[in-house]
C-alpha cells in the first residue's frame, strides 16, 4: 500500500508539472 501511495504521488507531481509547463507554454503563446 505504500509504495503505491507513493508511485502516484510521483504521478501527481509529475502531472502538476506538466500541466504547469503547458500552461506556461499557452501564457507565453497568447502574449
């Protein structure tokens, strides 16, 4: 159960970085 807890808290953190990225991505774009 613990590593899975932590395999998708990698997952999430890597999520949230990409959508991070591709949002700034999108505001540079509409500048």
């Amino acid at each position: 159960m613990g590593k899975d807890l932590a395999k998708n808290k990698k997952a999430l953190f890597d999520f949230s970085i990409i959508e991070t990225f591709e949002a700034g991505i999108v505001l540079k774009g509409s500048e």
